[in-house]
C-alpha cells in the first residue's frame, strides 16, 4: 500500500508558546481509515490542519501523496443564503470548472449522501444531521484522496451519529479516500477505522495505535459484539493510561 501521509518527528509549537504537539509519528497508507482520539486540547485539529497545510510544523517532516485533500469541521460551515445544492456546487465554482460540470458533479455528491429532494432547500431549514451531510456532499466533490474529519459528528444527536457513521463508511468503500478522522468517541472510531490511533494530553504525541481486524462493510450490530467491546476497552485504558 502506497503512503497517503507521513509525519516524522513532527511538533508545533504556536507563537504564544504553547507547545501543542511534539515528536509526532503518523502513517496513514492508501486504503486506510485511520481515527484519533484523545483528551479535548491536546492538538488533534492542530495535527489535522497541519496535514492539510492550513498550518505549518515548528520541526519535522509531513508528506502528502495525495492530489487532492479534503476537510470536514465540526460545524457544517455552510453559505446560508445558498441553497443546499449550490453550497455543494461551491466547491466547482471556487475553482473555476464550467457550469455543466460543477453542477453534475455536486448533483452527484449530494445524492449520493441521501440529499435527493433537499435541493432547494436553505441550510436553515435542515436538520443537523443533513446539514453535516452537505458538508460531506461538499468534500467529495473534490474527489478527495485524503479526506480529513475533524469531529464532524460531535453536535450530531446519538441516532443520527450512529446513522451518519455507517453512511460515512460506505461512502469511504465507495470512494476509496484514505481517512483521517478525529473523534472523541472510542466507539465511533473503532467502528469506523481499520486504525485506531491514542493520543497523550498535551503537548499531544501518538502513544498507542490499535488496529481493528473487522472487514468492511461492517455492520451496525458489531457495536454489541463483546470483540467490539474489548477492543474499545482496550483504546479506552491507553486513553486513560496517560492521566494518572
Ligand atoms: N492558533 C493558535 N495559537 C495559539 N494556540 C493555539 C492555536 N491553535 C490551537 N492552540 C492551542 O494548542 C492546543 C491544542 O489545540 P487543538 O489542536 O485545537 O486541540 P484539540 O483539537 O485536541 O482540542 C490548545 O492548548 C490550544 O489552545
Ligand atoms: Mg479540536
């Protein structure tokens, strides 16, 4: 499997001297989805931004394979005066594509995260979980092959989040990206990745990395599996483990 992203010895330090992240080993491989979880503040978004560039290492090296790379927020962070589908369509006008094509292309993305029929409507008028779903409608559209999670499902309620992270599944064995998520929830994470990644408090660091055997497509009763429940046991004592 070819390396996606590659991160050596990577720290970050930020101008106020907060020392957010240091001696960071990180490979995620074509084909993977990796999740990280860790204590709030130990630099999770400053791991995932410097992935996507939007922020650069004090020391280190960081390596992206990828053309193109997308990122997902906690918040769905949509246009309110556009309508669902021209915020999806976004995307294809930022970058110059012709009319025709950014919009069969948002057309796709959008019903292929179960939008049909919410065109027209405003963000204001969806519900959260729909709103998250033009966000993510938004980041396939630039076929990414490393798309970045930032906690997107953490506003999400408990139904809609289990719901959104099968959805989230199938479109990663749909559109082959390699995935980069970060959550809070140990379940979430087992459930959704082939790796699990510990994270210490801060300055954040990579202190144990699981993998999760289960093929994909997984299905949502693996949560009640005692094998599913071992293993997020297992992530939960490494999570614990670093705060005496
Ligand atoms: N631009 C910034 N300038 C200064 N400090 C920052 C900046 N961004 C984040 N931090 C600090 O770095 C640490 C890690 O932040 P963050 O990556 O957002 O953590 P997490 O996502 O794990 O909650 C926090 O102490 C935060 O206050
Ligand atoms: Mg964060």
């Amino acid at each position: 499997m070819s390396k996606t992203l590659v991160m050596e010895g990577v720290s970050k330090t930020f101008a106020t001297g907060t020392v957010a992240l240091t001696g960071v080993e990180l490979v995620v491989a074509s084909g993977d989805f990796v999740s990280v979880v860790g204590p709030s503040g130990c630099g999770k978004s400053t791991l995932l931004r410097l992935a996507a560039g939007l922020e650069r290492a004090t020391d280190g090296r960081i390596e992206v394979e990828a053309e193109s790379t997308s990122y997902v927020f906690q918040e769905p962070t949509l246009l309110e005066w556009r309508s669902a589908l021209s915020n999806v369509e976004l995307v294809g006008e930022l970058r110059g594509l012709p009319k025709a094509e950014r919009r069969q292309r948002a057309r796709e993305a959008f019903d292929l995260v179960g939008l049909t029929g919410f065109e027209k409507q405003f963000p204001r008028q969806l519900s959260g979980g729909m709103r998250m779903r033009v966000s993510i409608a938004r980041s396939l559209v630039a076929e990414p092959q490393l798309a970045l999670f930032d906690e997107p499902f953490g506003a999400l309620d408990e139904i809609t989040r289990l719901r959104m992270q099968t959805e989230l599944q199938r479109l990663f064995q749909l559109k082959s990206f390699a995935g980069l998520f970060i959550t809070h929830s140990i379940p979430e994470a087992v459930y959704l990745s082939n790796r699990v990644l510990v994270m210490s408090g801060r300055p954040g660091r990579i202190v144990a990395d699981f993998n999760v055997p289960w093929a994909y497509p997984r299905s949502p009763e693996l949560r009640y599996e005692p094998e599913f429940t071992a293993l997020t046991g297992a992530v939960s004592a490494a999570l614990e483990g670093d705060h005496p």
